[in-house]
C-alpha cells in the first residue's frame, strides 16, 4: 500500500499517535474505573468521554482561530488548549 498520497509529517505522526494513546487509556480507565455521569456547569451529564470529545473539538477550533487571528506563535494556542482542557474536566 502506497502511502505518499498522505502528507506525513513528523507533527501529523505525533498527533495521532497522541490521540490513539489517548483514547487507549480512556478505554483502559473506564473498564477499570467505571464512572457514573456527572452533572456539570451547563446543566448536562457528562462522562469522561463527553468530557474529552469536547475538549477535542474546542481545542481544534481554538487552533483554527488562532491560525486565522495571529498566524503564528501556535504553541501559545497549545497553552490556550491545555487551560480550555482543565477547565472542561474540572467543570464541565
């Protein structure tokens, strides 16, 4: 299977080798410590992986509108993510 369709970088590589471990663990967290649905700020039931379906998507559209806004500087918009992330966890 030839694969120089793909524009394989070493960040796209290490993004989702991120997110598959990512998920891997969750997986392992929840058939370890199940987890009954909690009631956060925005008055909805939220499990652990509500919680990291949200924080991935909130973070893709900071990084697009950092891109859009500033252009550069992109691990300042990963700072913006990991503070959005523990927020999402934390209250959420």
């Amino acid at each position: 299977m030839k694969m120089e369709w793909m524009a394989w970088t070493t960040p796209t590589a290490i993004f989702f080798i991120v997110i598959a471990c990512t998920l891997t663990v969750f997986t392992v967290l929840a058939i370890k410590f199940p987890e009954a649905p909690r009631m956060g700020i925005l008055r909805t039931e939220t499990t652990r992986g509500d919680r990291l379906f949200i924080t991935l998507l909130g973070s893709a559209f900071i990084n697009l509108a950092w891109l859009g806004v500033v252009g550069a500087n992109q691990p300042y918009a990963l700072m913006v993510c990991l503070a959005y992330a523990v927020a999402v966890f934390r209250w959420v």
